[in-house]
C-alpha cells in the first residue's frame, strides 16, 4: 500500500495585526485537517508582516521565544486539536540582542519537536535581514514526525545548494521552504530552484510565498505556492499569483526511496573530491 500523505501550505495576505493573522491561519489548518491533510506549514514569519522592507528597531516587537512563546504554545494547541503536523516560522528571540529567522516543528499531539534557524540572511533593498537575524546555528535538523521525516529551509536559503543537500543526507523525505518573495526580484527563479533541489535530493518540496503587497514596502509577493514530487513535477499544480490560499495536496513517499533506488544520486555522491566547496 502507498505511502501516501496529505500535506497542506498557507499562502497569506497579511491582516494588519498578529491575533488576526493568527486566528486565521487556525482557521486554515482547521479547514485542511477537515480535508484529511495530516501535516501543514505557513509562510516566514506567519505571524507578522514582511517587516524586513525597512530597518527601524520598532520591528523587534515581532519576535519571541521558541517553543516558550505565545505563537508556538498556541500552535501546539492548535496541533492536538486538529491531529495535523505544523511547521511555524517565526521571528525568534534567544535572548537580549540574539534574534533568528525561525521555524518550530509541532508533532501531531502537540509535541514540540524542535526548531530550524535560517542559515543565510540576504541584506540587499526590500530585504533588510541582517539588521534583525543572526545566521542560524542549529545545523539542518530532520524531524521525525507522525508523517515521515520532515525539514525545513527558509526563503533566502534556497538559492544555496549544500543546505538542500545536507537535509537529504539527514534523511529528509519533505522540506517546507516559508519564503518572501517578490515579483520584480526572482519570480524567473521561483518555479527553477526548489524542483531542481527536489530532483537533486530526492525528496518532496513545498515551496510557500507570501501574497500581495504589504505595509512597510512595496514588495509584491507573488504567491504561486507548490508542492514538488522528487522527479520535479508539480502535484497537482501551483496556487495564483494575487489571492489568499490553501493548498492540499497527496503526496507518496514511496516515491522517495523509489526515485533513489532508479537516479542513485545518493550513490554517485564524490565526497572525497568536494574538499573546495567548504574552503572560505
């Protein structure tokens, strides 16, 4: 029998305040979980607006801690209720002066199973990020939750290979990639980068982006969010470029170990002869 799994992502328009944003991705995940999806994940920074078009220190509001602070705790509420792994970014804080680009992993019984911090924090016009992250520093964590093994990379992230690839080493078989994204910078790139990582390593992708335009910048956040299966196809095709909405998909890890056993990229792998990728 299949191993089929019914995922769900969120692409979102921001509300205008963080309780509202909240209750409404709630009211998703309840809507997914009513059409059987065991597991869903939300856009970088759910929770709060793309704050990173400006740099002013008023945006610092937007963090808190993980898993200890409200958002998450919620969720965790959120994930007992529905039965339903969640993948929750969120602007972190550590402690004074330490702030991250975050996602937590929620299990199906509301367990907090860990969290992922970006690695890559861009700093160019409309994505001022090192004026808030630090890199992240907790390596590239696969969890293992009630549908299989699960990763996460984070928007900028995406455009950096060896991150990809250490999550297959660590038995990734999905990855949510929580992106900000806008149409005049890499809409070229967006349908490019994740099927190619997801044929590259072999596992399923869901690539989420926030939608529309947003109050602290111009950015128009193009939406067109997707799953992609290992082989690089889309399943079941991608979300619109302008609206507010929730994707369900079936996804068949099967395929996983299915396209590992033909393509044998895991096989073919020279790391005796990669020594020059982690020289500065």
């Amino acid at each position: 029998m299949a191993n089929v799994v019914r995922a769900a992502l969120v692409q979102a328009t921001w509300t205008g305040d963080t309780e509202s944003m909240v209750a409404k991705h709630e009211e998703h995940a309840r809507e997914a979980a009513r059409q059987g999806a065991k597991i869903i994940g939300f856009q970088e920074v759910f929770n709060a607006p793309y704050f990173c078009q400006v740099q002013e220190p008023e945006h610092y509001r937007w963090a808190e801690p993980v898993p200890d602070g409200p958002t998450v705790r919620r969720m965790q509420e959120l994930a007992r209720e529905t039965g339903m792994v969640i993948v929750v970014p969120v602007f972190e804080i550590e402690q004074s002066g330490f702030y991250y680009n975050t996602a937590a992993v929620i299990d199906a019984d509301g367990s907090y199973l860990g969290k992922y911090r970006k690695h890559h924090i861009p700093q160019v016009k409309g994505f001022w990020e090192k004026y808030y992250f630090k890199p992240g520093n907790l390596g590239w964590p696969v969890f293992d939750t009630a549908v299989g093994k699960v990763g996460v990379y984070i928007c900028y992230d995406r455009h950096f290979p060896e991150g990809w690839r250490q999550l297959g080493l660590n038995g990734a078989q999905l990855v949510y990639n929580p992106s900000a994204t806008h149409r005049g910078l890499s809409s070229h790139l967006w349908q490019l980068e994740q099927p190619a990582a997801a044929v590259a390593n072999e596992y399923f992708v869901a690539a989420i982006n926030r939608v529309g335009v947003e109050e602290y910048g111009d950015n128009d956040f193009y939406g067109t969010s997707y799953f992609v299966d290992p082989r690089g196809q889309f399943v079941g095709g991608t979300a619109g470029d302008k609206e507010e909405e929730l994707l369900v998909r079936d996804l068949d890890l099967d395929l996983v170990e299915e396209v590992r056993q033909t393509w044998a990229f895991y096989r073919d792998r020279r790391p005796d002869a990669y020594e020059g990728l982690v020289q500065p």
